[in-house]
C-alpha cells in the first residue's frame, strides 16, 4: 500500500464564492469595507462617486473611492493579515477577551478575515494605499484582475484554468508619502466598477450609512456614546447627503405620537424582562419566564415551547431593547392619530440590532420579517401581535454578553449555532407579544369611546328629546311637538333594533365559546365509542355471547351521555335565554362541573363544592346565562392554572343562598393588579393567541339584563391567593 499527504489546492474561482457570491449586493460590500474603517479608529471615513452619470450609473471610466483617517497598516500586517485572509488572529484575541481595537476605542467588529473579498463585489481594478502614524513611506497594494474573466475560472491572455495560490497582487512603497496626506489613514480606489448603481441604489445606503452607528437611540435623545465616527459621501464632485431626510419627523412622532415607550433589559441570570413604560421611573415591571402570564403566551411561539423556558441555562445571553409603539387602527381620536404620510414614513422603519454600537444587517430593512411578526400575525390572529409597521426600535448585544450570536459569514443575520439564535428570537416575541396584550390592551381599553354606551345606558337623547318636546308644547308649536313625537318614534325603533342586534350578537358569542367547550366532550365520547363498536364488531364475527350484550349497553350508555350534552347546549341557545323562571344554581353549577372533570383530572386539579347552610341559591333567570358564567369561570381557571408547575391546585366553588352569591375561586396565579380595571372590558385578555377577551363581559352583560351582577371579589369574599369572582344573585334596588 502507497500513502501520500494531498495538498489542498483551491481554484481562483473561489474568490468569487467569497465575493460576487456570498455578498448580498454592492451596498452590503461596501458596508463592509467602511466597517474596516471603524475597526481601524477611523473618526472620518469619505466615500468618493467619481465620474458615474446623472442617474448615478457607472461608465467604464467610474470609480469608488474610500478614504479614512484610521491607524492604516504596517508592512507586517499586509504580509500577515491582509494577504492572508480568514487570518484567525482577530479571533484569537476575542476568545482571549480581547474584544478592543488597537487603538483601545471601540469593540472589533471584524473576526473572520475575508471582510477584504468585499472588493471583488465592487470593481475588479483596486488600489490599497496605507500609511501607519510614524512611517516615512506610504504601502501600495494594486490589484488588477481585469485579466481574469468574472469567473475567476481561466486566464484571458493565457487561456487556462487558474489556481488561488497563483493569483498575485503587486507591492510598493513610496517615500515620501503620495497619497495619503495626514501622518496615518488607508486609501481603496475601485475602478472597473461592478454592479447596478443607481441614485436609487444611493440613496438606500445613504440611510444604511446613517442607521450603521446612528440607531433611533439617537433620534429619541439616548446617545450616551462619545464615540465619533462620522461618514462623508461624495457623487461626481457634490455632496450626497446621507443624513435621513425623515430624521426630524420621526424624532417627533416617536415624542408625540408613540402610545407607548418602552426600555428594558432581558437578564438571563435572573431569567426575567426587567422594562419601563414611559421612562417613568416609577413604574418599573419585572416579567419572570415562569410568569403565568409569559408561559400562556408560548403556545404562540415560534421559537421557544415551555421546556426551553423551564431549561436550567439559556445560551444567548443578556441584551437591552427600546421600543415605540403607534396605534395604526382606523377611526381612533386624540393626538396619537397618524396622517397617512406619517403611517408612510413609519413604514419604512423597523425593530433594528446593534452589536457593540454597529448595525447587524439585514435586520431592521423594511422588507425583512427577522422576528416572524408577520408569520405569526399570518398563522395566529392577527390581533395577538403587533404589526411591523407599527414597531420602531432597536436591541441591543455585545460580543461580551451574546457571544453566540454571531453573524454569518455572508452578513445575512446570525448564525444558527445550537439554542442561541431560537432563544434570541423567541425572547424578543415573547416580550413584544406581552407588551401587545397587556400595556397595549390597556392603553386600547382606556382610550376606547365609552361616551356611545352611557348615552344609551343613561337615555340622554330620548331625555333630551323628551325635554324639547315640553319646551315645544309650552310655547304652542304644535308642528313643532309632532315632529320631535314622530323622531322620538323613529329613535325608539333604531335603539330597539341596535340593542336586540347587540345581545344577538354577545349571545352567539356565548354559544360559541360554550359549544367548544362542549364538544370537546363529545368528540372523547364519540373517540371512545367508535373504539367499543369496533370492539364489537370483531366480536361478532366470531361468536354471540354475553360479551356482546354488555358492550352493546357500554355503546348505548356513551351515545346516551352524548345526547344529554346536546341538551345541555340546547340550553345556551337565544331562543332558551329569552325565558325567564326561578332557577336553583347548585345543579346547574354540578352540571357544569361534570362537563368540565375530565379536564380538571387530566390538568390535576381539585374541585371543591361548599354550600352555606341555610336557603339554597335560587336565581330569576334562565339555565342558559347561569351555565354562561359558570363555564366562563370554570374555563378561566382551567386554562391559568395550568400554567402553574409542582404546586397543588384548586379550585373552590361557595354557594350562599342566604345571602343570594356564589364566590368562585382558584389558587393560581390570579389577577395582576394593573389588569384589574380592564378585566371585564371586550377583547381584553392575557391568554395570548388562546384568549379571546369576551367571556367574562359577556358573562357580565348577561347578568346586567337579569339585574345581577359578577366581580372580582374583595378581602372579604376570597378564599385563595389567586383569581376570586364574586356572582351576585341579588338584584339592586334602584
């Protein structure tokens, strides 16, 4: 046997797999290339258009030019590094925690060592010319590769297949220095240029240029940076500007117009959100991953489930976040109301990340969806999340705090390396999909118009009305008087007609939240009873014995309890909750109990039923609204303490008939006491893509036509530290 070692012997081609291939578009590239500028303590860095045509499109004769008054490089660190790519020392250094640039002022972005094929993106003839502070020379690196096609694939004066090895670039040094006018800097000339360039393709990275150090932390005055760092662009001998023209009107819709204004950290140790609303330092929440209210909301994530959250270390990190949200929805009032050429300009503004101070591309581009938001919105309802458009902000990470998150290779996001980039994504939506129903619910159910619904409880224009008609009458106008008797009819029309609309609409609302409960049931009785005939019909094929009669009772007994649920839901029908009769709670709350045990077995909870001696609880209403509540609590309790882990849960039910209530009460973890003013509101809820926000108005309006009432209980009435609803059956005398 012969063994031999092999060397590995890259084609040239592999320059543009690294180039033309792996780097987005000329933007990208020449992001890259000003990126190196920061990393060598530039404070200024010029970009030069020279010689393109009016539209900004390139001639044969247009070059780009990139000049920077950084510490530039030594003859040493042309030979080790810049003609060595994927040279390792950068990250070398950081995995020794040596993140600082040689000039100790920023964080290095740079780490992989092929930042530099950026170059090849942009034009295939590029002059390097460097001088390091001290030096008497200046070092020139051309690189001419006009001789080789795009490819990299043959030589075109020679005709055959190159190698990587055999790609040369020339090396000179001048004395004095030529070039490079101050004591240090590097100087990139690109002629034969590449690409589509456009003043359309400018002006997009005139605003990269202007959000690559510049997040919205700075517009919403919390630059805390002494950092300078400043970028110039130049188009055919004029200044371009690349300040963003929409910078003053997007400080003051984020000052003015934002609904909400949010500053926080993720701390990973502490595995919890810690943020403010408003800035007000008063106001300070911490949200635990083991918050009930966190753990409802995973059952809508994309990218985190309930095991990840119980894990005992998350990889990515600690990192810091700055929202602001607008209201986007139709027909709102006051001074968060958008015109629509400001909806535009927000538009075009997203939840952006920075590493150390430098944007992580392509997060924040208006078209890049790097959260899911619009994939959740998509799957979900919509209504669970924000939108993207309605979300301007930007997170913070480090090197040192994140150092998981890295970015790919081709600058398109971070790299996928094992729980990190899932934990980072799923983090953020967790936060924002909070945010979303609970100080944004909040805010929608204070700002709600209510002025529609005391005009009708309180009979304002019918009073009104009835006012002007005496008034009439006094003075003799007698046409007058008809008139506002025949509006007064045509009103009494319109409200009845609105108002059996209204209770139409919250009873079919109760039918459907009442049948899915129900036919969750059913579908188990039905599961099993297909399972017995089954059983049955294997049976019979072979012999008849008294097998068969007692699986035949077993079918009938099942399909029996399936029918007397239907009749359970009968009951919740409109047509059912228009009668009225007097009603004992105490079986009803038993029927609803039963419909719920299985549920309650499989979730471990306990039941509990204590009834006061003395009257039993009657009630002058209907089977259909008492079942209503009771399921609504019933379901309400299920569903948060399930989210409870390794501790016994409960549920107590009292019923008084003496004193006309019934106290229903759970040990989870109950109502937070912001939430307390919104719970009974319409479309109110914490449960996430699960809640609906309606049973409980519903339960509450249902009671209000009875003359009843539902609460969240006081001292007096609670059993458990959590959630506690008092149902009173006493109507108020007015």
């Amino acid at each position: 046997m012969k063994t031999t070692e092999l060397p590995i012997r890259p084609y040239a081609r592999l320059l543009t797999m690294l180039s033309e291939q792996l780097i987005k578009n000329e933007r990208i590239a020449l992001l890259e290339l000003i990126k190196n500028s920061y990393d060598a303590d530039a404070n200024l860095v010029k970009v030069t258009f020279d010689s393109f045509n009016e539209d900004m499109s390139a001639r044969s004769d247009s070059r780009i030019i990139i000049e920077d008054d950084g510490h530039g490089m030594s003859p040493e660190v042309i030979r080790e590094s810049w003609m060595n790519p994927a040279n390792p020392q950068k990250y070398i250094r950081k995995k020794k925690g040596n993140r600082r640039t040689l000039g100790g002022k920023r964080i290095v972005q740079g780490e992989k060592g092929i930042g530099r094929f950026a170059l090849l993106k942009l034009g295939s003839h590029v002059t390097v010319t460097t001088r390091t502070e001290g030096s008497s020379f200046e070092s020139v690196l051309l690189h001419d590769f006009t001789k080789y096609d795009s490819e990299f694939t043959e030589d075109q004066i020679e005709g055959r297949d190159i190698y990587l090895d055999e790609i040369r670039v020339l090396y000179s040094e001048y004395s004095p220095p030529q070039t490079i006018p101050q004591s240090h800097g590097t100087k990139i000339e690109i002629s034969k240029v590449k690409g589509v360039w456009s003043a359309q393709v400018l002006s997009r990275l005139s605003k990269d240029l202007s959000a690559l150090t510049d997040p919205i932390s700075k517009i919403a005055k919390h630059d805390t940076t002494t950092d300078h760092f400043q970028i110039t662009v130049e188009c055919n001998g004029n200044p371009w500007p690349i300040e963003d023209q929409n910078e003053e009107i997007l400080k003051r819709l984020i000052e003015d117009k934002s609904v909400l204004q949010i500053r926080g950290r993720f701390e990973s140790e502490k595995r919890a959100f810690v943020f403010r609303v408003k800035e007000d330092e008063n106001n300070r929440s911490e949200i635990k991953l083991d918050d009930s209210r966190i753990i409802s909301l995973l059952k809508s994530n994309q990218f985190l489930d309930r095991n990840t959250i119980a894990s005992t270390k998350l990889e990515c990190g600690d990192f810091d976040f700055h929202f602001y949200i607008f209201d986007f929805s139709r027909g709102i009032s006051g001074k968060y109301v958008l015109s629509g050429e400001e909806k535009k300009i927000l538009k075009d503004y997203r939840i952006y990340l920075y590493r150390d101070g430098v944007r992580v591309y392509p997060y924040g581009d208006p078209d890049d969806d790097w959260l899911n938001i619009d994939v959740a919105r998509g799957r979900g309802r919509a209504g669970n999340f924000f939108s993207n458009d309605q979300i301007v902000g930007w997170i913070e990470i480090s090197q040192e705090h994140n150092p998981k998150l890295r970015d790919k290779t081709n600058r398109e996001g971070l790299i996928e390396e094992g729980n990190a980039v899932s934990e980072f994504f799923g983090l953020i939506q967790t936060i924002l999909t909070f945010i979303k129903n609970h100080h944004f619910a909040r805010y929608q159910a204070k700002n709600r118009d209510r002025s529609a619904a005391d005009i009708v409880r309180n009979e304002i224009v019918s009073g009104q009305l009835a006012s002007l008609r005496t008034n009439l009458e006094k003075h003799g106008h007698t046409s007058g008087v008809r008139e506002v008797a025949r509006i007064e009819k045509i009103y009494k029309r319109e409200k009845d007609h609105l108002v059996q609309r209204s209770e139409t609409v919250e009873d079919l609302a109760g039918v459907g939240l009442s049948v899915e409960m129900a036919s969750h049931d059913i579908m188990l009785m039905m599961s099993r009873a297909m399972e017995i005939g089954k059983e049955l019909s294997k049976i019979s094929r072979r012999q008849e014995n008294d097998e068969i009669q007692r699986l035949s009772d077993m079918l009938v007994g099942i399909l029996a309890q399936i029918a007397d649920s239907l009749k359970d839901v009968q009951s919740l029908f409109k047509s059912a909750k228009r009668r009225k009769k007097s009603l004992k709670i105490e079986p009803i709350l038993d029927k609803i109990y039963q419909l719920y045990q299985s549920l309650l077995d499989k979730r471990d909870i306990r039941y509990e039923k204590i009834v006061v001696p003395g009257s039993p609880l009657v009630a002058d209403t209907n089977e259909g609204v008492a079942m209503q509540v009771l399921i609504n609590l019933f379901d309400n309790a299920s569903y948060w303490l399930d989210t409870v882990d390794g501790s016994e849960k409960e549920i107590s039910v009292t019923v008084d008939g003496t004193k006309g209530e019934l106290i229903f009460s759970d040990n989870g973890p109950g109502i937070d006491e912001d939430d307390l003013p919104y719970v009974f509101e319409p479309f109110y809820s914490s449960k996430g893509l699960e809640g609906r926000g309606l049973g409980l108005y519903i339960a509450r309006q249902l009671l209000e036509r009875h003359e009843y009432q539902i609460s969240v209980a006081d001292q007096n009435h609670r059993k458990f530290p959590g959630a506690n609803f008092l149902v009173s059956f006493i109507k108020e005398v007015t």
